[in-house]
C-alpha cells in the first residue's frame, strides 16, 4: 500500500505541474517568439523548441527531486491511509500519458523506418564533400531530405541532382547537413513523446524556425543564399509540396507562405546574419554556466530540507 501511494502521489504531482505548465505555454508562447525575434532565428528555433519541453522537464524534475524523496523520508510505513479518488485518478492519468507518449513515439519510429527503408531500397551512395553520407534514390519525392537519428544520412533524388548546379547542390546538402547537426528528427522524436492539445501551432513555428536556421547555416555569403533560393526555387517546381515524412527534413515540404518567406529571405541575404565569432565566448558561458549551477546547487542544499517538509505537507493535502 505503501509504494501504490507513493506512485499515486508522485504521479499525481507530475500531472498536475504538466498541465498547468502546458497551459501557460500554450498562452504565453507567441510573445517570447515575438521577444526572440531579435536574435538570431537559429536562438529563436532552440527557444521555441525549450519553451515546448519546459512542462515535461520542469515537471519531471520537481516530481525526482521533490515529491518522491520527501514522501521516501517523511511519510510513516506503518500507518493504513486509504487513498483518496483525486491522487488515484491523476496518477492514472499521469500512467496514461506515460504510456501513451511511448506508443506514439514508437509507432512514430516504426513508420519513419519503413519509409525510409522503402526510399532506400535501391539507394547508392554518393561521394560528396558533406560531413554525412549522402545516398542517390531513384524515386523523384522526396527532392531531397535528411533521414535517420542514430544513423543520419541524406537522400537525393535523380530529379534534384539532375536540376541542381554544383554550387546550388552543395547549399541545399549544406542546409541538410545542417538538420542533421542540430539533431532535429531527435528533436521530432521527442515532440511525439509529449503530444499535448493546443500545441500545434507553437510545433509549426518551431518547423518553420528549423527550416530558416537551416537555411542560414547552409549560406557564408551572398552567392551562397542566392544558389540555396534557386535551388528551393527549381525543386518545388518538381511537383506538389509533400508533407514531409514522420522524422524527416526534408529540404522542400513547406507550405507555399513559408517557402516564399524563406525564399525572401535568402535573395535579401546580408552577411548581418552571420552570428559574430566573439573571441573566447564559449569559455565565459561556461564559466557562467557553471556558477550559476553552484550557485543553485547551494541554495538548495541550504532549504532543501525546509522544502521537501513543505512538499511533503502538500501531498498530504493531496492524498486527504
């Protein structure tokens, strides 16, 4: 009875931070991406994309930190307390959403995996100067698209490289690349996991910010973005626009506002969005980094105590 509690408890703790917290993303999220509009779009793509895992990390880390060890060291073993409906039924919902974020995010996998397998069927590799492999297929969709999460590689169709130029090929696989380094399809992988009503909107602007942050990964100068637009330009011109596959990036899968916007973009390219390379400041945000952690950890490990007994009060509440 003991160990059902403690589940029903912490499981309950977890739901209802969640939720709240999901919540007030959902309400709040369009004005930090207004907010963030002043950085660059690559800041923007990993803001919205924090802002979308904030509910699940916040909540996991109150639920491990606080709710499981002060019930642990605080809730008697020896006494028969019944367990009230309101814990009992979060904690069903919070196993339900347990599981059901698995299943989906399985059966999200087992679907990108046949299709690529099916893309790749007859796939030989390509030698190219990109920094993964990159497979020749002989279908004509998609164009050309990043594929894979533990095993990444990019597919280019006999269509694209028969209407790409040397130069804009190399940008369009440099945009590719350029997914396959920000680990985006893990990125996708994750946001299965944490399917939440209401979210959609917040998940396009991520798409859409990933797509631009791309894009200005794969350009060092004028000429560079100039190549990367007309390639967009001629590959969507191969057909209608797809939605891209389950766990892919796909160079061309866009709606046709976001294609235009990110064409816009890369013909008024000015070397003002290169991020400046400030000498040594990897090492002072690590510095910061760091003192911020210890300055956290050592507030905690002053009132952590205190905390947990207030913790502990509130579950009791709860389970009452």
């Amino acid at each position: 009875m003991f160990a059902a509690r403690g589940m029903a408890v912490s499981f309950s703790v977890f739901v209802m931070v969640y939720f709240a917290l999901s919540l007030a993303v959902c309400f709040t999220w369009r004005r930090v991406q207004v907010y963030g509009q002043k950085h660059p779009v690559r800041r923007v793509a990993d803001l919205l994309f924090g802002l979308r895992l904030f509910p699940l990390a916040t909540a996991a880390v109150i639920t491990a930190a606080f709710t499981v060890p002060s019930f642990l060291l605080l809730e008697p073993r020896t006494i028969d307390e019944p367990l009230g409906g309101i814990p009992l039924v979060l904690g069903l919902c919070g196993a339900m959403f347990g599981i059901f974020g698995l299943v989906n995010a399985g059966l999200a996998l087992r679907r990108a995996a046949r299709t690529i397998s099916t893309w790749t069927a007859d796939a030989l590799p390509l030698q190219t100067p990109a920094s993964v492999p990159v497979l020749r297929i002989a279908r004509k969709f998609p164009a050309m698209t990043a594929a894979g999460i533990v095993r990444p590689r990019v597919l280019l169709s006999n269509a694209a490289e028969f209407l790409l130029n040397d130069n804009e090929l190399q940008t369009a696989l440099n945009h590719e690349v350029a997914h396959v380094r920000r680990r985006d399809n893990l990125k996708k992988l994750l946001l299965r996991f944490v399917a939440f009503p209401g979210m959609d909107d917040l998940e396009a602007a991520w798409l859409e910010a990933t797509e631009m942050a791309a894009d200005d990964a794969a350009v060092a100068n004028t000429g560079d973005a100039l190549d990367l637009a007309a390639a967009l330009i001629k590959l969507s011109r191969l057909g209608p626009v797809e939605p891209p596959a389950e766990l892919t990036a796909a160079l061309v899968h866009s709606g046709a506002a976001v294609m235009n916007a990110r064409i816009e973009r890369l013909v008024s390219w000015t070397e003002e969005r290169l991020e400046p390379v400030r000498k040594h400041s990897s090492s002072y945000e690590l510095a910061y980094g760091l003192g911020a952690a210890l300055a956290a950890l050592a507030v905690f490990a002053v009132t952590y105590s205190q905390l947990l007994v207030r913790v502990h009060t509130a579950t009791e509440w709860l389970v009452r």
